[in-house]
C-alpha cells in the first residue's frame, strides 16, 4: 500500500515516531509526507518541490509561446475551468506578470485564477500589488489554511518558534537576496544572536519558507514576494523589530561604500555582479532613508556611495531622481563639501543625458565647482570643469568650454597623476578642434590615441584603459577626417563602437555612434555603414532611453532615406533638426542644417535651402564653431549659383577656400575646389582649374573611393587631355575607384 500524510508539520514529532515505526514494517508499503520540512528519518528520500516556470516580465510572447511555460498553462487550465476562459495574445503579457509576480507557486496561481470569473488578467495585475488574500470561490470543505495564499503562509508562521518567527518577520526588509551577514545585522538591533541567525536562516530553509542558494563558497537567501509581504505585515506589528529599516539602510551603506574601495581593484565583471545584484535593497534603503520616518543624512551618505553603481551600469534615470533629492537635502543638513560636489557632478552628468539642456543642469556644474573648490579637491574641481565644459560645448558655447577646460588643464600642473586629468586633456583638444584649431587638437588626441590601447585582462586598470581608448575614438575621427583622412576616421570609429559593445557600456557607445561613426559614415558616403550604426543606436535606445540621442538617430535615419531616393526624407530631417534645437542639442547644428539644405536643394526647393543655410550660419558665427564654416560658405555658393547668381558664389567660394586653407581642413578644402574648379571649366576657364584642383587631391593619401574623392578625380579626368603613347600622365586615382 501507499501511504500519505498530507501536510503533517504541524504535528511533524508525531509523524515522525509514526514514519519510524512503519518504515520498520517489511512489508512493500511506502509512505509519502508532504511538508515543510522533512521528517529527519535516516532513510527519508526529500524531494523538493520548486516553483513552476513562469515568463520573464517584459517578454513579448504569444499564446502558443506562453503556454510552454507550467505556471501559465496552470493559471489557463484553471481560469478556463471556473469561467470558461479563452487565452488571447493581449493577455500574455499580463498572465505572464501574474504567474511571475506569484513566484510560480501553484497555490497561489489556482487563487488567482479564480479571480477570472470577477476581473481580466489586467486588473488582477493591479490587484496582485495590494493584496494576496484571494479567496478561492466556492470553498466549502476547504481548509481554511488553503482558502487564500496569505492563510496559507500564516498557517506555516504559526507553527515557527518565537526567535525564528522574529526573524522571519525582520528578513522582509530584504528586496531581494541577502547573504547571512546581512542578517546578523538587521537582526542584532532585535535582540538577536548571530547563533539564532544561522541556525533560524536553516531551520526556515527546511521549512520551505526561505530559499536559498550556492553563490561560491557562500549561500545567498531569499523570500519569495508573496512570503515577504505578509512577513513585512508581521514585522510592522512587532515592536521589538522597530529599528530594522534603519538597519537595513545602515547595512546598505556598509555594502556600498565597500563598493567603491573595491571598484579600484576588483574584476569589473565581477564587481558589477556582486553590486547590481544589491540594487533592489539599495533603492528600498533609500526610499526609507529620505521618506517621512527615514534618516536624511544617512540617505545622503548613501546617494554619494551608490554613485559608482549608478555610473558603471548606466542607471541614469534613477540616478537622478535619487540624486536632486540628496542633494536638495545635504544643502540643509551637516554634510561636509566634498559629498556635496560628488553629488553634484553626478547629477550633472545625470541631467547631461534628460531631454533638454536647462539651466538646473548648468546650476549642477556651477555647484559642483564651488563645493570643490571648498573642499580644496584638485580631481573634483577638474571633475566638475570638465564636466560643465561638455555641458557648454553641447547647448553650443564653445569659447566658455575652452575657458573652463584651460582653468582644468592648469590644475593637471599641480597633479599630473589625476584620473582626471587625461579627461581635462582630451575635452580641450576636442573643444579646440570645433573652434577650428585642429593644428592644436590634433597633437593631444593622437597622443591620447597611442597612450592608451585595448587591454586584454580583467581589472580595474585595464577597463579604465578600455574606457579612454574609446573616449579618445569618437573624438580623434571628427578630426582626422577634417584633415584628409576618411579612412583611418572611419576605422577609429568602428574601433570604438565595437570596443564599446564587447564591454557592455551602452552609454558610451551611444556617444561613439553618435559623435563618431555615424557622422563619419554620412560624410563618406558610406551608406551601409550608416544603415548598420543607425539601427546600432536605435537598440541602445530601447535598453536606455538616453533622450539626447533620439533625435539624432532620427536625424541620420532620414538622411540615409534622402541619400537613398526618398523625397518625404527632407522633411524628417528638419523635423529631427527642431526637436535637437528645442532640446538646446547645439553642438554640430550647423552642419547638420547645412546638410538639409542640401538636401533641399537636389529637390530643388531653393528658398528652403537658403533658409535652412542662413539659420546654419548663424548657428556657427554665434556658436563658435569655427570647424564647419568654410563648409556653410560652399553649400552656400551652390544654393547661390543654383539661383543665378554666379558672380556672389564665385566670391563665396573663394572666401570658404581660403578658410578651410587657414585651418587645415583638407577635406573642405577638396570639397570647395572641386566646386570652383567645376564653376571655372563651366566659364571657359579649364587650365586655371586644372592648377587648383590637382595639387589639393595629391595631398590625399586615402579614401579613394568616397564620393568627395571620386568627384574630384573624374572632374580632373575630364579637364585634362587624354595621354599620349609617350606621356607621363597618371591618374591620381586607382582604377578601382574611378569606377566606384
């Protein structure tokens, strides 16, 4: 025979003696028990039963994918026997929430279920976050113990002594898992032992009321969702558990604070691992800390630890909410200067990221100045300069960005081993480069370029080596393609892209794209390029929707439409170029109007292109952003010629030639030559075109088949006369791109 005792832990000593005595029969009978915890016998078989599989939220999955999953073939079965319930795809993502949200135990799912005949799956979601108390429909003959999920639990509380019941009720102010130090120490504020810590974490494992798991050498525990809530129930009643948030919080800053002295030299991989995994408790700790009955200060304390987190995994958004409200705080409360301008400068940078450039970002920067200078901190003065430079250089006030960084570089003078320091280095040399300076730009970035490379190990040094190999690479190609080299620009953008994504810093990629490769791709003509880092951009977005570039992967996915025949494109452009104005995204602006009014102008809309070009000018002369001026003079002599007036755009050619000449922009320089040269052949004046186009396009070494390249090499075919048998002509070009 088989025989069962169904739930017997509450009388577990008797079913123990009683499994003795007939397990010392000989006979073929069995016994099967069902309990929270095992009987002890020596020749007990436990089989423990799990949760059931349940979809991961978020999931985009239809009905033939989720019923895979037991938890949700069981919530079905059962919703479909008590109210004939059909499943449809627009329920999965909510059926999905609540066999998650119910840890996939059975029980509980079935309550749920239920539920159907009287809610959608929708509302039920709704419900799930203020109550476990389902009661199943027609209960008669039930017991009471399985009427709801809470009396289920409470059933199995009431049977926990009075030590392992306290703690049971203190663990809830655990998010998630926890590791038994933290125990002790949230439990030692009511009155327990670290003994009655470890041996209670065990017996309430056994019990089937707290899970745990192997994470190396140590165990990790954890309560389901549905256990924490009615354990936080249980906590709030008892008085003895009074000061657990408090030391939740405390412990929480113990952790984090360890987190950033270990952030210098523990794997990173490892070290986001350990730390991301502690983001649950580190965001309940600070809801705590600064809410009605929490500790201001030791939020403060908290916010300025967290900081590393929230920088190394790119949480910008929480980042800050968190850090306005800890720093509104600190500036009422003792908080000594140097937390407030690393709270300050994170918040700048967190604000660098928000839809719109405002002022409260440029009140962060201006803060984090001052607070270190009060505090007589060299890094984070440079920190904060640096940091309201890249602010001044994107809301398009390129001579105050070089005034800061000048005052961060001569600070490098009394400390040239700064972290910072590389970083105040590589902003002045980028900054000078939009004021046209590339013969002072290019020396720094290149010299940055070769100091730091692709690491192959795993530590602190060489991710750090990782970052600024990227840094350095979307800035290093706006230049080199500027000075004639499209090529090796292009190679250096790919280089940080890919770097980016082998390290999984989505934020810095993000920049290199934007700043780099997809720039870079549109100016060389390379149209799958383009296509591949535009999608590469709009999938970063969907992880972390970083504001400041949806915009300009709008902008580069019309472009790619207009270079690709579609006329409706223009239109997006512009669109995309407003919302980057609005949003104060000025940096570069000009360019990117001078390209729509190239746009305009192949469609043969004059007036807007001459609209689109003025307004591009006068973002550069008011920006400072000498680098592009020369390329606003030519896409204006062409909008002027287009429009008859061949005598003002000869002159302005002539003006944006000697511009580009007098900062070393190569790239322009072919550009407007080839226009002129074109312009000359045009007006009968062949040899003199021929004398300006071909010393410039031998100065090329490269990029032989992008279209500036190949225009230039066909016009200067065109104009010069066949070679003789005898004759020393060469091509310039190579055969291959000639044909590109």
């Amino acid at each position: 025979m088989l025989l069962i005792l169904d739930n017997c832990e509450h009388v577990l000593p008797a079913a123990t003696i009683f499994a003795g005595k007939f397990l010392s029969d000989i006979s073929p009978s069995r016994l099967l028990a069902t309990s929270r915890e095992p009987l002890g016998t020596a020749t007990e078989h436990v089989v423990r039963l799990g949760s059931l599989p349940s979809p991961k939220p978020g999931l985009a999955l239809t009905v033939n994918q989720a019923v895979r999953f037991p938890a949700v073939q069981l919530f079905v079965r059962r919703a479909a026997e008590w109210s004939d319930y059909q499943f449809v795809d627009d329920d999965c993502e909510a059926v999905a929430s609540i066999c998650h949200s119910l840890d996939g135990l059975p029980l509980a799912i079935e309550l749920a279920a239920a539920q159907i005949g009287r809610f959608n799956p929708r509302e039920l979601v709704a419900m799930l976050d203020q109550k476990l108390a389902f009661r199943a429909p027609n209960a008669d003959g039930t017991p009471p113990r399985h009427e709801t999920l809470m009396a289920t639990i409470d059933w199995s509380f009431r049977l926990l002594p009075q030590k392992e019941a306290r703690l049971f009720a203190l663990l809830s102010v655990f998010s998630d898992a926890f590791e038994v130090e933290d125990a002790v120490f949230v439990a030692e504020a009511a009155g327990l032992t670290p003994v009655d810590v470890v041996t209670g974490l065990g017996s309430l494992v056994a019990k089937s009321l707290l899970s745990a798991q192997a994470r190396g050498a140590s165990l990790r525990y954890r309560l389901l969702d549905s256990t924490r809530r009615y354990a936080a129930e249980r906590r709030q009643a008892d008085p003895a558990c009074g000061q657990a948030l408090q030391r939740h919080a405390q412990r929480m800053l113990a952790l984090f604070e360890q987190s950033e002295e270990e952030w210098n030299w523990r794997e990173p991989a490892d070290w986001t691992e350990r730390y991301l995994g502690r983001i649950a408790d580190l965001r309940a700790a600070l809801s705590w800390a600064f809410g009605e009955q929490g500790d201001g200060v030791l939020g403060i304390r908290l916010a300025v630890a967290a900081i590393t987190l929230w920088s190394e995994t790119s949480i910008l958004s929480e980042a800050q909410t968190r850090l306005q409200d800890a720093l509104a705080l600190a500036t009422t409360v003792t908080c000594d200067d140097l937390s407030k301008a690393k709270l300050a400068c994170a918040l700048g940078w967190s604000l660098f990221y928000a839809r719109k450039m405002s002022n409260e970002n440029e009140v962060a920067w201006r803060d984090a100045i001052d607070f270190a200078r009060r505090a007589g901190n060299i890094e984070y003065q440079q920190r904060a300069l640096v940091g309201f430079a890249f602010y001044l250089l994107q809301i398009g006030e390129v001579a105050r960005a070089i005034a800061y960084l000048e005052e961060a570089t001569a600070l490098a003078d009394r400390d040239r081993d700064l972290t910072a320091t590389s970083e105040a280095d590589r902003a002045l040399a980028w900054a000078r480069a939009f004021a046209g300076e590339l013969s002072k730009s290019r020396p720094v970035l290149d010299r940055l370029a070769a100091t730091y490379s692709l690491a192959e190990g795993r530590s602190r040094k060489d991710a750090n080596e990782v970052y600024r190999f990227i840094t350095v690479r979307f800035n290093l190609p706006f230049v080199a393609w500027m000075q004639g080299q499209p090529d090796y620009a292009a190679r250096l953008a790919r280089d940080a892209v890919d770097a980016a994504d082998r390290s999984g810093h989505w934020v810095s990629q993000s920049n290199a794209l934007g700043l780099a490769a997809l720039p870079v791709a549109l100016e060389t003509g390379n149209l799958d390029a383009l296509e591949s880092f535009t999608m590469r951009l709009r999938r970063n977005l969907e992880r972390e929707r970083i504001s400041r570039w949806v915009a300009v992967e709008r902008y580069f996915t019309a472009c790619l439409r207009d270079l690709r025949g579609d006329p409706r494109a223009v239109d997006d452009m512009r669109a995309a170029i407003d919302e980057l104005i609005e949003c104060r995204f000025l940096m570069r602006i000009g360019s990117y109007l001078a390209t729509l009014a190239r746009a305009y102008l192949r469609q043969g809309r004059i007036a807007e292109a001459r609209e689109a070009i003025a307004r591009a000018i006068d973002h550069q002369e008011r920006q400072g952003e000498r680098w592009c001026r020369s390329e606003l003079q030519r896409v204006d002599a062409a909008i002027l010629l287009r429009a008859g007036e061949p005598l003002r755009a000869e002159k302005r050619l002539q003006q944006a030639l000697a511009e580009a000449r007098a900062i070393g922009a190569t790239t322009f320089a072919l550009r407007i030559s080839t226009d002129l040269a074109a312009h000359w052949i045009a007006t009968d004046r062949r040899p003199k075109a021929v004398r300006l186009l071909a010393p410039i396009l031998d100065e090329f070494t490269e990029g032989f088949e992008t279209p500036d390249l190949v225009a230039a090499s066909r016009l200067l075919q065109r104009m010069r006369p066949a070679p003789s048998s005898c004759g020393h002509y060469r091509s310039p070009v190579p055969v291959h791109a000639r044909g590109a």
